[in-house]
C-alpha cells in the first residue's frame, strides 16, 4: 500500500483535500470526528492507496462530501467550528511527505468579510460544475464554419 499525493487548502466553512490518482476505482472514505481515511486502487497497475489523517480540527461527518473524477477524488471536509482557520490539515506538526498546499486554491480568508467569502464556500455547485464521467457536451453536429462566423461577429474590431 502506498498513500495516494493530496494537495490540500482552507475555506471558512470546510476544508478541501484533492488526492491525485488516476483513474481511481473502489474509493472508499470514512469521515470521523477527527480523523479521515481515504483508500482506493488507481493507476494502469491498479496500486492500493491509503491515506489516514489525524486532522487538525473536528469536522461535520455527515456534512462532508466527496467527488469522484477521472483524475483525482475532490473532498470537502465540512468544518465543526466554522470560521476557525486551520494553519495545517493535521493535528500533529509533522511534514507528510504525500501531502503539499494546493496554492492555486488557496485564499487567506480571515480578513475578509462573509460577502466576499460566498463565491468560495459553494461546494456543492463547484463540485456538480467540476469535469468527470460524461460531462462534456456533443460537439458534433457543431458546423466549424457558422461557429467560426459567429465568433467574428463578437470580437471587438482592434484596428
């Protein structure tokens, strides 16, 4: 068994774990009170991944969600004190060496006010948004010259 590598980042509500395997099959997550435990077969060798966490809070088992996708298992660890930053996912100061930050998603949010904060802590949509088995639309019956057509009508004359 190996740990599958996760990027990790913090929101005012929840916080978010990514664990990159692809083509991931049998994932199973147990959600506790404060401890996670992801596990699942991945890759063209279909190699067992483990990962447990002693995190650095307690979260809202029953609030906490996960999504599936061809190239990684999104979760969403719904916070039991909302508003409390987490410095780290963990409880204990140790560097795992499978977990990183995930600085693309990452928001320093404790100063912001709740307003500002809405467009982030929408899950559930970004998670129904987020690509996987079967969301792309049927391109087709698309006709490559009325779509190149239309998009000249719409660009701005630069000239």
């Amino acid at each position: 068994m190996h740990p599958a590598t996760a990027k990790w980042y913090d929101r005012r509500d929840s916080v978010y774990i990514e664990f990159c395997v692809a083509d991931s099959k049998n994932v199973k997550i147990n959600f506790e009170e404060a401890k996670f435990v992801f596990s699942c077969l991945g890759g063209t060798d279909q190699v067992k991944h483990e990962n447990e966490v002693d995190l650095f809070e307690g979260i809202d088992q029953n609030e906490s969600i996960h999504k599936r996708t061809d190239r990684s298992v999104l979760c969403c660890l719904r916070k039991a004190e909302p508003g409390k930053a987490w410095p780290r996912l963990t409880k204990e100061k140790a560097k795992l060496t499978w977990l990183s930050v995930d600085f693309n998603n990452w928001k320093d949010w404790e100063g912001d006010s709740d307003e500002e904060l809405g467009n982030f802590d929408n899950f559930p949509e970004m998670m129904n948004n987020m690509g996987g088995e079967d969301c792309l639309p049927d391109l087709d019956d698309v006709d490559d010259d009325e779509s190149a057509d239309s998009d000249d009508e719409k660009m701005p004359d630069l000239e």
